[in-house]
C-alpha cells in the first residue's frame, strides 16, 4: 500500500499547484492530504506496511483516516466541478483512494474482531465494555470525541467543534449531533445562530 500511496500523494500534490492561489479549496487539499499521511506514518512499521495478520491499528486512527480520504474526495469532486481537474484524472485519483480506503477498512475490520476475541479471553476488560453506556447505544469514536469536548466546555456550538474537528465536515458534524440527539446524549439549546449543545442529564 505505502508505494500505492505515495503515487497517488504526489500526483494529487501536482495537481494541486494547478488549482487558483487565492482559493481555499487548494490550502483544505493540502491540508487533508498532509493530515492522511501523517496518519498513516502511525501504522507504518520498521520494515514497511505490515500485513493484516500481524499488525492491527487502533479502528478509531483508521476512522480517521478513511473520514479524511472521503473529505480530500469531496474536495476534488468540486475542483473537478470549477474545472481545475478533468474527468480523466478526477477518475484515476478516485479509484486509486478507494482501493486504499477498502484495505485500511480491512485493518479495522480485523481490529475489531481481535478486541472482541481478546474481550472473551479476558472477562474482567469484557464486563468493563459492557458497563460502557456508549458502546450499547452505537456512538462512533468520532460522536465520543464531540461528547468529550461538549462535556470539556460545558456547551458548545457546531463552530466550537469545527474548530477542533477540523478535518471533519459541518454537515457531518450536525449529523453526528442530530444522531446524539436521537440518543439522549446531548441536548440542544436555543435557536437559529445561538443554538448550543448541552449533554443531557441522563447520560451525566
């Protein structure tokens, strides 16, 4: 994967000198593509990419990742869109993301299935996950994550998020919100402009 990788890097970051100065779009590009080989420098080992069988990252690193690969997608599609970047290329970026998405959703998948086969092994950090009201319900790391900073702050707005997620999307971050709303974890506060997000008494 990592030669894989390091093409398809640095074919975007050739594209990208390309795309208008002035527009924002170029500098989030940039950004989101260092942020995804920052990540995967943390699962790289010493003698390279290792394989599924021996190595199993941590699923939430791998989250990430893959919310940040469809995020630099999303970018290109509107640069395709403005005309800075033609089908032919938008198509072969695309495909060559998705194969990586599709292995590193391998990783995670293994990830998991070797937390749950270590919990069968060990009651004790079992019933610890079991007690875990988070889990039962569903809730993504990236919704633990706006739990923990809504509970840091007190209460916060979709801004104060984007602050610290910033790799993560206003319409994500208000789906995630809305799906916390639908399980009691947060409250919202106040309308238009001024609405915040308090968690809710139950999950206190």
């Amino acid at each position: 994967m990592e030669n894989n990788f390091l093409k398809i890097t640095n074919t975007v970051y050739g594209l990208l000198d390309f795309f208008p100065e002035s527009d924002p779009l170029k500098n989030r590009a940039k950004e989101t593509a260092l942020s995804i080989v920052e990540s995967l420098s943390k699962i790289k080992g010493d003698e390279g990419w290792v394989s599924l069988k021996s190595f199993f990252p941590d699923p939430q690193l791998v989250s990430k990742i893959l919310e940040d690969i469809r995020v630099l997608q999303n970018y290109l599609e509107l640069a395709k869109l403005q005309g800075w970047l033609d089908d032919m290329n938008f198509l072969i970026i695309s495909k060559e993301y998705e194969k990586i998405s599709a292995e590193l959703s391998g990783y995670k998948k293994f990830s998991e299935i070797k937390e749950i086969k270590e919990e069968k092994k060990n009651p004790k950090k079992s019933g610890a996950r079991a007690n875990a009201p988070n889990e039962d319900k569903g809730i993504t790391p990236r919704q633990k994550k706006i739990i923990e900073i809504i509970k840091e702050r007190q209460k916060a707005q979709v801004a104060d998020l984007k602050v610290i997620l910033s790799n993560v999307t206003k319409r994500t971050l208000r789906r995630d919100l809305d799906d916390l709303l639908k399980k009691n974890e947060i409250v919202r506060e106040g309308e238009w402009n001024q609405v915040f997000y308090r968690i809710s008494n139950q999950s206190i």
